[in-house]
C-alpha cells in the first residue's frame, strides 16, 4: 500500500515538473520572439491613409429612373449628407499626388468621389449640391462626347454628355477636378473593349493607338480648362498587361480601376496612386447602409 502510494505521489511530482518546463520553455521562446520582432499588424508605415473612393455616372431626380448606373438626386444628397456628419472629408486627386509626394497632409477621413463619362445631368444636379455641402468630386468625361455635345448643344439630362462651358464651370469652382477617361475609347463591344489591347494588334501599334487617344483627351481638357489632368480612369475597369506601362509613360500620376477595395494610400510613395479601386454606387440602398457596408 504504501509502495502504491509511493509511485502515485512520485509520478504526480514528476508530471508538475514536466509541466512546468514546458511553461518555462514556451515563455522563453515567445518572450524571444517578441524581443527580436514586431507584433504582425504593426503598422511598419504610419504615415498612411484608408481611402475608399466611390464611383458614381448619372444623377436624375426621379427616383423610378434609378439603375445600376443612375441614382437619384435625393440619394446623391442623402450621401453628401452622411460625408459630412460622419467625420469624412472628400478630396480631390491633387490632395493624393501632394500627399504621396510627402508634401501635405490628408484629413483624418479622407474619401475620393468620381464620376465617370461626363453624363450633364452631373453639372445640372450634383455640382449645386456639392456647392451646397462645400464637397469636392471628380469628373471624368468620354472627351469625344463633351466635343459633340458643344456643337450640337444639347443639354437634355436623361442621356447628354456636359460640353466644354459647363466642365469649365465647374473646373473654375475649385471643387470639381476634370480627369482623363479617353476621347474616344469608351465601347463595350469587340472588338476593343474599353481602352484594352485587341487581340490581333501589335504591341506597337496599340501604343501609338492609346497613346494617341489619350493625349487628344488632355489637350482637349487643357484647352477648356487651363488644367491638364493628371489621372487616368479606365473605362468598365478594362485593361491589358501593357496598358499601364504606356500609361504612366504618359505623364498621369495615378489610374483608376472598378474594383470594389478600400486603398491605403502611403506618404512618400507615389506608387501607391496606381490601379486604385473605387465602390460603384448602387441604387435604392440608403447612405448608411451603403456606407456600413463599405466600411466592414
């Protein structure tokens, strides 16, 4: 009995010590971990900016017109709103180049609104609400289109593009910066889809192409401006593997894509301006659905 009791109390002793051997060896490796190496989520950079960007097209004040490309006056209004009491501040692209170059800071909510295709219905209801809310956004017009509609002025907001007097407008308030989104590289169809690469053509000839297009585009806007844009948006998001080396040739200091991500922009790195993604803006969900939904 006592023998048994014996060999109990010995291997229990022997089980603490084992235990506590253990604890002391894996204390010592952690504790070493954590003395040669940064926790994994520290922030290496801090000098960087969360950037979510949204992309809008058309604005029209009947709500029963909304689609996946149209959202109504009074939506455009309700996010506006949100912006401004939810801490956020819109920027403009300028802000991220100075801020990329290290020589300014951002505001503590920075967040980038776009609109694409240069639809006038955006001069007619977005511009005096983004007067109204002190907002800033981005226009980016199919420059052919804004040429078209100078000549035959037409100015009906269901389907016409903003001609050269009303970009200018809103160039001139300070609050409204035009970019570049092709003159005339804007189809959805084959055989060119958007400003992408065709199939059968040469690398060489789909520079000259593009590059073509694309300085067209910036003379265009200089000269109705006085401003030559220094960004580049994609049309649908459709690129090739050499699309943005001819790009960024070009002079732009940053491009724009379609996909849905929140950016971090960082201080001193310019590089961080390119293939940025932007929310599309969905119709017949309120501001602060939308806008929890972007967050998460």
């Amino acid at each position: 009995m006592h023998i048994k009791l014996f060999i109990k109390n010995n291997l229990k002793v022997k089980i603490i010590l084992f235990t506590a051997l253990i604890i002391l060896v894996a204390s010592a490796l952690v504790s070493n971990f954590y003395s040669v190496a940064p926790p994994r989520n520290q922030n290496t950079n801090p000098e960087e900016k969360k950037l979510p960007i949204l992309m809008y097209h058309m604005i029209l004040k009947n709500p029963h017109k909304e689609n996946k490309f149209i959202i109504s006056e009074k939506t455009f209004e309700e996010d506006l709103k949100y912006i401004k009491n939810n801490g956020f501040e819109t920027i403009l692209i300028s802000d991220l180049i100075a801020f990329s170059r290290g020589e300014k800071d951002l505001p503590e909510k920075p967040i980038l609104l776009t609109f694409d295709d240069g639809a006038y219905n955006n001069f007619l209801y977005a511009f005096p609400l983004a007067r109204k809310y002190s907002a800033k956004f981005v226009f980016s017009p199919i420059a052919k289109e804004s040429e078209r509609y100078t000549e035959i002025k037409d100015e009906n907001p269901v389907y016409a593009h903003a001609g050269w007097e009303p970009i200018a407008k809103m160039s001139e308030s300070g609050l409204v910066e035009i970019q570049n989104h092709t003159y005339n590289m804007h189809s959805c169809h084959s055989p060119r889809i958007g400003c992408k690469k065709r199939s059968c053509e040469s690398l060489e000839n789909y520079e000259e192409k593009l590059s073509e297009d694309l300085n067209k585009a910036q003379n265009l806007i200089e000269k109705n401006t006085g401003k030559r844009p220094t960004a580049f948006f994609y049309p649908f998001g459709a690129k090739s593997e050499c699309s943005e080396k001819i790009i960024r040739s070009l002079g732009f200091k940053a491009t724009f894509m379609c996909e849905s991500k929140v950016n971090t922009i960082k201080k001193n790195c310019p590089e961080s301006l390119f293939e940025l993604g932007r929310f599309l803006r969905p119709p017949n969900v309120p501001s602060e659905v939308f806008f929890k939904k972007l967050n998460g």
